[in-house]
C-alpha cells in the first residue's frame, strides 16, 4: 500500500507539507491545477506568491482539519488566501460567522473579492441589525447612499397589520395553545388573525397607557403605568426581521399617557400625565435626551407627525380647553401656536398622509355651534386637516358608537381601526374591525375581529416573506 503523497507548497522563506488528495479535495485551485495535464502538474510542490504567510497558514489549517480561527484582525488575509485557492467551504463557514463588530469588514472584502453569497448574507444582516449597526462607527463611514439601502431594504417583505394586546377569549381556533397570545397578524387573503411566534416581554405584559410608534419598522413601546398605577419609564422595541423584542435605553421620566412620535429618524416622547417634558431618542446613541418641552402640560390631547414636524391638538391644560395647534420644528427644538381651532377636540387619534392629518374618533366639541346640536357623542368619526391649506374637513361618519376606545393605523390605501362598540340600551359590548378609505371615503368591516381583549395597540409592519 503506497504512502499518501505529501505537497510541498512554497511561500517566501516557509514551505509547509499537504496532502495531496486534501488539496485536491478542498482546493477547486489544486483540483485544476493535478487535473490539468501540464507539467506542474506532475511536481510534488508548488511556489506561491503574493499571498500572505498568515494567510495560508489559515487556510492549510483548515485543509488538514476542516477548522479554521476566525478573528476580525485576520478576516482579509483569510478572505485573500481562500479566495484564491478557491477553497469554497472556508467562503461558505464565513456565511455563519456574520457578527456586528465584523459585518462591515465582511461586507467590504466579500466585494473586494466578488464573493456574492457573502456579500448577500452581510446587507442582509446589515439590514436586520439595523439599528446596532448605526451605533458602531465603521457603519456610519459607509457611503450615505448604501446606509441608506440597508434602511429602505428594511421595508421591503410584507406590510402588515399586526395586533397587540392581552388577548382572552381567543377566537383564532388553535389547538395546543398553552398561554394567551399577545402578538398576532393579519392574513389579508384568508381574512383570519395568525400567532406571529413571539409574544410580548413579561415585564410589559398588563402595561396601560403606554407610547407607541414604528420607526425604521422597528415598533417601540415605551414608559406607560403598571396595573398598580405605577408609572414606569422602560422602553422596548420589537424588530420584525427577526421576531423579538430587545429592551433599550429607558426614558430619563417616567411617563404614561403620553404621544410617542417618529420624526426624521428619532423618537419623541410628547408629554404625559401632568406632564409638559419631551425627550428625544436617537437609535444611533441609544439614549434619550431632553429636548423643548410644550408650552402647557395636557391630558387627553392628540399629536402626529406630519412633514417632518409635530403637531399637537386638542386636550385640556390645568387652566381650560386647548383651543390651539401647536408645531414643533425639531431643526430649532422650539414649539409654537400653528393655528388657532373653532372647534375643541380631546382623545383623538391622529395620522397623517403627505401634508393631511387624519383625526379618529374621540370627542369634538363646537365651541359656538352653527348648528342645534353640536357633535359631542362618543362617534366613530374621521377628519382631516390639511397643514398647508388650514382646511377642515368632516368624512364620512361610520354608524359604530365607538370613537374612545380606538386604535388604529395606516396600512396600505386606509385607516385600520379597531374599537369597542357599546350597544345601546343593553349596554352589550362587542369589537369592530373596521377600515376606512382614504382614497374614496369608504368605510369596509371585516368579519373576523382578532380575539376579545384588553389594551389592544394596532399597528403595520413589514413582514420577511417567509416568517
């Protein structure tokens, strides 16, 4: 029986011994070069140049092994060695070894080098890492154009609608389910509410009166009060690209009942329970810092961002109605009187499309009514008011008494509401699901409600296609 056949390979002043068939076996560059039929093909060594000893080193290790040490600190000469030799399996190990303080590294050689599949798996992590990647330096000296890739390929998959809430009475028809589900989506096409595999952290589990807001399709909830009245200032975010909640930096006060706003790529933090304070988050320090607070603090106001900037509405101060639009321009951090309103409006939830803010629900009140009776009934209504033109407009009304007990979101071409209907005398309480049009005025109810429940919190997010 013949001794396996040893290679001598080459570099500088080192030479290093190979098997042969491991060479061939792992190598598609020795693979060519034995089966080539040349000359050098019959040698029993080879001479390498322009490589890295360390480099080879690496990869030889790995040819006798099928181990190879990866740290960031030899990341090029490995990428460099494999790459030349062609050794595909050290290329493909890379794929698992995708970390945040090596991706962009990574991601910069697999380019270098043509290595697509690596350079694939790193925008893709990029991407679902998003926001602590733009805390670490080396991704905020990327090109502005590709950070801003890796974000918009964060709203690439599905938009869809996604509940929240401390479900009971679950009519999801589900077998084996061992606790209540706290997070849930909607299939459009089935017209039924599925789990999503993730449910809400224990410590926010019966949270009342808490801020929430999408922001780089990350859901943030945020501060809020216990079952015990207990304010509380955590904050947590919820990244749909890989199902889970991680918990970020808190708020500096506590805070409940309060507006939680995306504006320009931070967090704002409007007010509160007897409360006039704003903080701003920015993802790319983790921290919440003060900024302008209002000029009044207010309870049951409505606010929305709207082009880049923050408008509040309604609500009472300590004193009396709040009768004013107020803006606030995070350029100057400083809030201002907009306009000034005919009518009062209070628990209303805004949104808003371009330069229309959309007002559902809640109560308006018409200070010098034109008419006999003025709308004061808990009505599931929709305004709008347009920023540029100061236009009021009153949409068509839905037939649901249900405009406190709302929460509702933009998704696609309408407004998504959810809301408890109180039916008169009886006083029987039952769920709406309900979608108004913002195209054509319409409103449209859906069948199937999600589950009877409390503190429900509505939302779109963007959906990987295979969840």
């Amino acid at each position: 029986m013949s001794s396996e056949q040893m290679i001598a390979i080459m570099i500088e002043d080192k030479t290093y011994s190979v098997s042969k068939s491991k060479l061939i076996e792992k190598s598609d560059y020795f693979k060519a070069l034995y089966s080539s039929g040349m000359k050098e093909s019959e040698e029993d060594s080879v001479q390498l140049q322009g490589l890295s000893v360390h480099g080879l080193e690496l990869v030889i290790e790995f040819i006798n092994t099928a181990k190879v040490q990866i740290d960031n600190e030899t990341l090029e000469d490995l990428i460099e060695t494999a790459s030349f030799l062609q050794v595909t399996s050290i290329l493909k190990l890379l794929l698992s070894e995708i970390k945040l303080d090596n991706c962009v590294e990574l991601y910069k050689l697999a380019e270098f080098y043509g290595i697509h599949d690596l350079s694939s798996a790193c925008l893709k992590f990029m991407t679902c890492h998003y926001h602590p990647m733009v805390r670490r330096q080396e991704f905020r000296h990327l090109p502005a154009a590709f950070r801003q890739q890796v974000r918009d390929l964060r709203l690439k998959g599905t938009a869809t609608l996604i509940a929240i809430g401390d479900f009971i009475g679950t009519s999801l028809d589900l077998a084996h389910q061992d606790e209540p589900w706290s997070m849930l989506r909607y299939d459009e096409v089935s017209q039924r509410w599925l789990p999503l595999a993730s449910n809400l952290p224990s410590d926010m589990v019966n949270v009342r009166g808490y801020g929430s807001a999408v922001l780089d399709n990350y859901l943030f909830i945020v501060g809020g009060y216990r079952m015990t009245s207990q304010e509380i200032s955590a904050a947590h975010c919820y990244n749909p690209c890989r199902n889970e909640w991680n918990q970020i930096a808190s708020l500096n006060q506590k805070r409940s009942n309060f507006k939680l706003l995306a504006v320009n790529g931070k967090l704002y933090a409007v007010g509160g329970q007897s409360v006039s304070s704003v903080e701003c988050y920015n993802p790319e320090l983790d921290w919440w810092s003060s900024v302008a607070s209002l000029p009044d603090p207010l309870a049951e106001f409505s606010a929305c961002e709207c082009k880049g900037m923050m408008y509040v509405m309604g609500g009472y101060t300590a004193r009396d109605r709040n009768m004013n639009i107020l803006r606030y321009c995070p350029s100057s951090d400083s809030w201002f009187v907009f306009q000034a309103c005919e009518v009062h409006i209070r628990k209303q939830q805004m949104l808003s499309v371009e330069d229309t803010i959309y007002l559902v629900g809640g109560y308006t009140h018409e200070i010098e009514p034109k008419k006999k009776t003025s709308q004061t009934d808990d009505m599931l209504t929709v305004q709008s008011y347009n920023i540029t033109t100061g236009e009021w407009l009153y949409l068509k009304e839905n037939t649901s008494k249900s405009g406190l007990n709302l929460t509702c979101t933009l998704h696609n071409d309408g407004i998504y509401i959810m809301s408890r209907d109180i039916a008169l005398p009886t006083s029987l309480e039952h769920r709406v699901f309900l979608k108004y049009n913002i195209f054509y005025d319409v409103w449209e109810s859906f069948r199937r409600f999600p589950a009877f429940g409390q503190n429900m919190l509505l939302c779109s997010l963007y959906l990987p296609n295979v969840i």
